[in-house]
C-alpha cells in the first residue's frame, strides 16, 4: 500500500511536515521506498547502502539493473563517504554548483553495494537544493539511491501524481510538495577520465561546467543526431541507451521555419486525423495560434526555455492521457538550455526527426491548385 502525503516546502517546520518527513526516514532505514520531490524531477529512494533497496528501486521502475542510480547526499562532508577519490575539479564543481542540479561521476568506495551502481567502480553523487530532498535524505541515513520516480521508459515525473501514476502500490510513501522547479534531470559531468565529459545536459549547462573547468567534453551519445537508436552503441552513461521520456504515441519532430513547420503539422495532422488517428501538436505559445482546430498542447514561451523544460514532461504525458496516436512536435533551439531539452524531446521521439524544407508552403500552394483544377 503507498501512503500519499502533501509536505509544503516552504514551511517544513510544522508538525504534519515533521510527521511526513519523520515517516520517510523510518521507510528508508527500514528498506522501504519513498518518492520525494527535487528541483528537478521527482526521485525514488531507497538506502544507498541496502542493496535490497535498490534492488527494490530497479523492481518497482522495472528498470534495467544495469542502469546504476544516482546517490543523494545532504552533506557536503558526506561526498567522502561513497566516493574514493575527490579530484580538485570535483571540489570546484561542489563549491559552485552545490546543492543543486549537477551530478558528478566519481571512482565508488567499496562499501558501496554493487546494486547500487549497476555494477560499475564509479558512483554518480548529487546534492539536491530542493528543502524536502534534503529533509527526506537527511531522515533517512543521509545515503538515498534515487532514480526518476517513473516507470522506466516513461516521461520523468515532474508532479506528485505522476509518481502515483507510475508507482502506487509499488513504494511505501509518494511525498508531495507540489511541482518541481526545473523539470528535467540533473546534468551529469563524468570526473573519472583524464578530461570532465558531460554524459546528460541539464540545467547546468556545458558553458557553466566550462567557466569553472575550462575544457570539457560532450559524450557523443547525447549530441544531436537522427534516425533510431543502435543496439550496438554503448555510451558511458548506461541509462543512455535505453528509450526514455517516450510517450505512447509515434512522435515526430519537425525543424525548419516557424511557417513551413507548422503548414507542414498542419497537413501531416489532417492527415492522420482524416485517417482516424488521434493527433496531438506540441508548439511554444509563440505559434500556437497557427494550428487553427488541431489540439495544441503548450510547452511554453520559446523565449522562455525554463518554461519550456518545466512543462515537458507533464504535456508528454497529457498525450498519453488524451491517448494521443500522432504527436507532432516543433522544436526548441533557443537559449543555452536547449541541449536538455531536446535531449529529452529526441530521445521521447526516438530519433524521428523531418526537416521541412524551405519552399514547403509554396510546393503545397501549387501542389493543392494543380488538384483543384484536376477536379
Ligand atoms: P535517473 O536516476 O533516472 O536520472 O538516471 C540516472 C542516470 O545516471 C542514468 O542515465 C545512469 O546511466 C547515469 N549514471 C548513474 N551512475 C552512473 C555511473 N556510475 N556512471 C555513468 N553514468 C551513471
Ligand atoms: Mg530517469
């Protein structure tokens, strides 16, 4: 059985938010699961060091149990206890970046079970800014593996329900302290290799990781490319290589022009519509008004990523929850943010990308003409 219980991150001092958090500890000391909320997504935790927790955490995702877990700390102090050795650049990081949305990947101590990392010599490690992360971490033993508190596959979670959605009966406390902030998952930086090597782009962008240490790398698994995934291809980050974020729908995602893009939607979603197909169009607020009857779901103002990055999960998932067969996507390049978003959005699409070519209204003009004057 999941309780459901509502903790206002501003006013962790009163006694239901106490009772709330005194709980979580006791589930997580106890191997239990709780799902929490971070000023990214939601997290399902476990005790770091039970490695029947984690393997609770993979079951309850229905996660592969070579994608290790993240584990969250509420210390800076602590980052001695789980990681061998804390290079200079991981210092710097911490000292700008800490608590908050950035995860860095060190060499594990042993104490930490192999569970827990997926088997890999290297731990990833984060300190969440979020007030109740912090709390719940801090309750439960100061060590908690957290994942996406999502099925596997599925959009991260950026709402309570969500987690519900998921997870009921699968963890023993969902805690509630409303939607997250940023809304897609930490970056993740790599520190075990001769050069930092962003692995996932996130809030933290490869320009802030580049003011503090100058050079880093970009795995090549997360630049931008199209076409489906290959089986064969093995990034660092295992989580990398498996589908994520995808909603149930085909998804596609269309670049070019605002004008070409949207009379190229509009046609390709008569079209399907026509074929009884239930289409959805994801657009900024910006063009919205250009898809005339077709249901919009909004990502937000294009000049505003953040908006942008706060919104995606939640619209992939009212997809679903319409049922929605066709999704059609515009794309988002505005802003320094624009890496984790459409990582996320290629990733959701799994690679499907059309570039409308430039011209595309024009061609349609004349194509539509030629058919009347057929008639
Ligand atoms: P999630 O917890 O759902 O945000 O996913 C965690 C991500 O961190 C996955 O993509 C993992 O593959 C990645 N990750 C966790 N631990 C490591 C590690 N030791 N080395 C590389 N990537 C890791
Ligand atoms: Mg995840």
């Amino acid at each position: 059985m999941t309780t459901l219980l509502t903790v206002n991150p501003e006013h962790l001092e009163t006694a239901d938010a106490k009772r709330a958090i005194a709980l979580a500890g006791d589930i997580l000391k106890n191997g239990g699961l709780v799902a929490f909320p971070t000023e990214t997504v939601y997290g399902l935790g476990g005790n770091a060091f039970d490695p029947h927790a984690s393997e609770k955490i993979y079951a309850a995702k229905g996660r592969p149990s070579d994608n290790p877990l993240i584990v969250h700390i509420a210390e800076m102090d602590d980052l001695e206890r789980v990681a061998a050795e804390i290079p200079e650049e991981a210092r710097l990081l911490a000292e700008s970046f800490w608590p908050g949305p950035l995860t860095m990947i060190l060499k594990k101590r042993p104490e930490l079970p192999d569970e827990t990392t997926g088997g890999l010599s290297t731990v990833a490690v984060r300190f969440p800014s979020h007030p109740v992360a912090q709390a719940v971490i801090a309750a439960g033993g100061g060590f908690i593996a957290a994942p996406s508190a999502n099925a596997s596959g599925r959009p991260s979670p950026t709402l309570a329900s969500h987690c519900a959605e998921d997870l009921d009966g699968r963890v023993d406390l969902i805690l509630d302290g409303g939607p997250v902030g940023i809304g897609v998952e930490s970056s993740i930086v790599d520190l075990t290799e001769e050069r930092p090597v962003i692995l996932r782009p996130g809030y933290i962008t490869g320009a802030m990781l580049k003011r503090i240490l100058g050079d880093v790398d970009t795995d090549p698994a997360i630049l931008p490319r199209e076409g489906p995934e290959d089986a064969s291809f093995r990034p660092k980050a295992p989580g990398m290589k498996y589908r994520h974020y995808a909603p149930r729908g085909t998804m596609t995602l269309v670049e070019g022009d605002d004008d070409e893009v949207a009379a190229y939607i509009c046609d390709r979603a008569k079209e399907a519509q026509e074929a009884g197909r239930r289409v959805a169009v994801i657009a900024s607020a910006e063009t919205a008004s250009r898809y005339g009857e077709l249901p919009v779901y909004l990502a937000g103002r294009r000049q505003v990523p953040d908006e942008v990055a706060r919104n995606l999960f939640r619209i992939l998932r009212q997809c679903d929850e319409d049922r929605a067969e066709e999704i059609y996507a515009e794309t988002f390049h505005e802003g320094e943010l624009s890496a984790a978003i459409m990582n996320r959005m290629e990733k959701a699409s799994g690679h499907r990308i059309v570039r409308v070519p430039s011209g595309y209204r024009d061609n349609r003009k004349e194509h539509e003409y030629d058919n009347s004057i057929g008639e």
